[in-house]
C-alpha cells in the first residue's frame, strides 16, 4: 500500500508533482499526469518482478552465482521494459522492435513461465514421503507442500507453501525440525503439528493442525534460467539493428 501510494505523487488526479510540472511547462495537467503515468510503469511493474523472482529479495537463494544472474537479467529487464514505455530505445522503436524487445522483456522477467510449458517443475508424491524428499534436498534445498484446512472464519482453504530448508543430513525429520515445523503422522496422511514462533516454517504460511495433502518433488528438469540467454540476446539485437540502422540514416542525412 505505501509503495503504490507513493506513485500517486505522480498520476492524476492526486499527482502533485506532475501538477507542478505542468505549471513550469504550461502544458494540460492531467496530459502531464497521464504521461508521467506512463514512464513511470517500470517502477508500477516492480513488485511482481519480486513475485516471480523472490531471489531479489533474498527468498530462496541458491548461491551468490543464481543471485547475481537474477540480479542482471531483472535490471537488463527493467531498462528494456523502460524503453518499451517510451517507444525509444537506441531511437523510436519500429513495431518489430517492439515486439523483439516484449518478447525479451518476458523472457527475463519470468523465464519460468516458458519452461513450464516445456516440462513441469514439481511432481506430486504422498505426504507420507515428506521425511524421504526432505532428507534429499540439497543444501538450502526449498521444500514444497500442498496444505489444506479451516481458517478462523471457517473458510476451507487449500495453498502451497514451501520452507527453506539447512545443510543437508541423513535426516529428513531434523532438517525440518531445524526450520521450525514438525509433523504428526495419521495413517497414511500426514498432518501439520507445531510451528515454531519465528521460524522459517512460521513466515511461510504454515497452520498447525492443517493437513498435508501431498509433497511437490523437484523433477530433473534443466534451469529455467536457461531463458535468459536468448532474452539478453534478443535486446542485443535490437541494440545492434538500430546501431546500423543510426549509422545508415546519419550517412542518408550526410
């Protein structure tokens, strides 16, 4: 809520610095604001850049090798998207530029959208597995469950939550036990017993007393990173086309 408020400094019709602008320029207020409206889209689009890649906000990173490639490929993301806004990005894009560079933007925003149409990320294995698939994530390994139960209001609710797990151990009891949540077995079900107060387990959303409904195994499928080779290859060619393309006018200009 306080970061989208801070944007209405700048959109109609609150906009107090696009009113002040518009009364240096002389320009029509809420034109000034409707176009400050649209530069300022990168910024508007920043929160689900954290969505997709919590890695920014260092949720579930792999290593300082997986934070700095995210760190790029958002940043490289944010400057193109940028310029889609304006239509301008070495000089005024032509509409396959565009499209290049939408088409780029994607890719490095949420590589995961397209690898998931290549192969699923997870499969779903019985709860009662749960101790079996903890014990074989690697270090800092992110465990994956489907919960299900009766919120306060006495709404039925099933999510998907996942933990952060330690250094990986022979123990798959342990290690979640290490990030605050345990487990009571009921048969062939599984069932959510404590969260620790403060505990990785607690800031991830689980409820004590829930059920499992089942566990997400990881599937050999290759990095979804792998999309963004051709993202940060694809704004490469369009810096390169509109390079040739301002020589070959400023030669026609000569």
């Amino acid at each position: 809520v306080f970061y989208y408020g801070i944007m209405g400094d700048i959109t109609p019709p609150v906009g107090l610095a696009t009113f002040a602008a518009s009364a240096i320029s002389g320009e029509d207020s809420i034109a000034t604001g409707i176009q400050g409206a649209l530069y300022a889209l990168r910024t508007v689009i920043l929160p689900f850049i954290w969505i997709f890649n919590p890695q920014l906000l260092l949720i579930d990173v792999h290593g300082w090798g997986e934070l700095i490639l995210v760190v790029t490929a958002c940043s490289v993301a944010m400057l193109v998207f940028a310029a889609l806004t304006m239509n301008w990005f070495r000089i005024k894009l032509k509409w396959w530029e565009f499209a290049l560079l939408t088409l780029s933007v994607v890719m490095l925003f949420r590589p995961g959208f397209f690898m998931d149409r290549i192969a699923p990320e997870y499969r779903s294995a019985p709860a009662t597995q749960v101790y079996d698939v903890a014990k074989d994530l690697p270090d800092a390994g992110t465990l994956v469950l489907q919960i299900k139960g009766t919120t306060l209001e006495g709404e039925d609710v099933e999510k998907t939550v996942s933990v952060q797990l330690g250094d990986k151990g022979p123990d798959g009891r342990k290690r979640l036990s290490d990030a605050g949540l345990s487990l009571v077995p009921l048969g062939s079900d599984m069932q959510v017993g404590t969260v620790k107060f403060g505990s990785q387990a607690k800031r991830s959303g689980f409820e004590p007393g829930w059920d499992v409904s089942h566990v997400q195994v990881p599937t050999d499928r290759p990095t979804k990173y792998w999309f963004f080779l051709p993202g940060f290859l694809l704004a490469a060619l369009v810096w390169w086309l509109q390079g040739r393309r301002m020589r070959r006018e400023g030669l026609a200009h000569a």
